[in-house]
C-alpha cells in the first residue's frame, strides 16, 4: 500500500495542482490528450468516493483490523461460504473448526 502511494505522490504526480488529494483515476498507458503535463490519461473529475477506501486501505496495512474484523463476522464468513468460496483464510478457518 505505501509504494502505490508514494508512486502516486512523487512518480505519476497526481497530487500536484490537485486541492482534493489524487486524482480519481489515471491510465499510463493511455497517452491522454495532448499537452498533457502527466504524459498520459488522467480523469479530470474530482470524487468524493474514493478516498474513505484510501484511508480503510492505509490502517489495514498499518494494523490489519479490517481483514481482521472481517474475519470474525459470521455474516461475511457464511455469505463467501454459500457463493461457493473456500481458499484461503476460510480454508484456515474451517480446518479449525474440523
């Protein structure tokens, strides 16, 4: 999660003239319009839904208690379980349980 933002802030500049944070979306392999000062496609709109998953993203790294409190809720664990999902941490999980 860092690098992806320090690439955000110091590689592709997206921070730059930008009063609201990153921009919403870019694409380096779209050149975008000419005279664009980022060298490719990057959106022009500003959104607001982007940045509460920024911040979710950046405690995760720092503490995992979103994976963590994802874990422990039933809800979650039975709805994955039943749209046919079995890898991974639910796999450790029903392992446990056995």
């Amino acid at each position: 999660m860092l690098p992806a933002i320090d690439f955000c802030i110091h590689q592709a500049k997206l921070k730059e003239s930008n009063d609201y944070g990153f921009k919403a979306s870019f694409n380096p392999t779209h050149p975008g319009k000419p005279g664009n000062p980022f060298g490719w496609w990057v959106s022009p709109w500003h959104f607001g839904l982007n940045k509460g998953p920024i911040v979710l993203m950046i405690e995760n790294y720092r503490s995992d208690m979103l994976w963590r409190l994802m874990r422990n809720c039933s809800y979650i664990k039975l709805g994955l379980q039943r749209a046919g999902f079995t890898g991974g941490w639910l796999a450790e999980i029903s392992n446990v349980l056995k």
